[in-house]
C-alpha cells in the first residue's frame, strides 16, 4: 500500500463512498453538495493551498486525504475516508500514519491539525492513537440543517 497523488479517475469512485447526506456531511461538511459529483471533487484538487492523496493497493483507491496549507508551519488534513468496503482493517491509521510521514518529509511543517465530529468515536480514537491530542480551539461544533454537531480540534507536533 502506498500514498499516491490525486488522479480525477478516481474521484468517481469516491463519491460511492456516501450513500447519504449524513455520511457526505460528515466528511466533507459544505465543501461538497449533495449528492456529490465527481467534478466538485476533481475541481477542488485545483486549488493551490490544496493536496489530494489516495491510499492505493496497485490501483485499487482504498482510502483518500486532503492536505491543506494553513500557514508555512502547519499542515491541515481534512476529509479523511476509507473506502466501506475496506473499514475495519487499520487503513484510516495507515493514510494518516502515510500522510504524517510525506508532510514530515518536507521539513517545513511543524504542527498537523484536523478536526473530527465527536460522533465519529473511531475516528477520533484513530487518530488520538498515532499521537494527535485534542486542544481547545473553536469551532467546536458545526451547523447543518439548524442541528449543532460536536466537533473536535486536534494537533500533533512533528
């Protein structure tokens, strides 16, 4: 398995990955409408504080992470997703853990944040595992339809 950049052929598989509104909510937050389309996937891989990377097995897309550029010193990785037919299997720690290390390797970034719902106990348990800690930074929820979701800082040194 390895960390492989963004191809837009992979992006209509990604969106197979949410059947519902909650589950693409859950993910991508506003970024995306629903149901999602490939090309507002492969649109935003254009922007240039963004990076897109798949977990890749041969040329199987397993998994896919968004690295944003918030500063010169801190990286940011957001929609983070296993593919559902892959879960259960370590390989949310393996992206993250794979990501972690092509960031470190730039030797520019000190600091990677995230953010996770609360709701998302196994996402939150994942990355608290690799030595992300949760910090006291707003937001700390988000609003969809007029419900307010928990939502967790995260950071980790590197």
């Amino acid at each position: 398995m390895q960390l492989k950049r963004f191809s837009k052929e992979v992006a209509s598989e990604i969106i197979t990955w949410f059947p519902t509104q909650k589950q693409s909510l859950l993910w991508g937050g506003r970024v995306f409408g629903w149901p999602i389309e490939a090309s507002e996937i492969i649109e935003r891989s254009k922007q240039s504080n963004l990076e897109f990377y798949t977990l890749a097995d041969g040329n199987d897309a397993l998994g896919f992470i968004e690295q944003q550029k918030i500063s010169e010193t801190e990286m940011r990785l957001c929609r983070i997703v296993v593919s559902p037919y892959h879960r259960g299997k370590g390989l949310g720690k393996k992206l993250v853990q794979l990501s972690l290390n092509e960031i470190q390797q730039r030797r520019t970034y000190k600091t990677v944040t995230l953010g996770v719902f609360t709701e998302n106990v196994s996402a939150y348990n994942c990355y608290k595992s690799l030595g992300f800690v949760a910090i006291d930074k707003e937001p700390k929820f988000k609003e969809f339809g007029g419900e307010k979701w928990p939502w967790v800082q995260m950071e980790i040194a590197l």
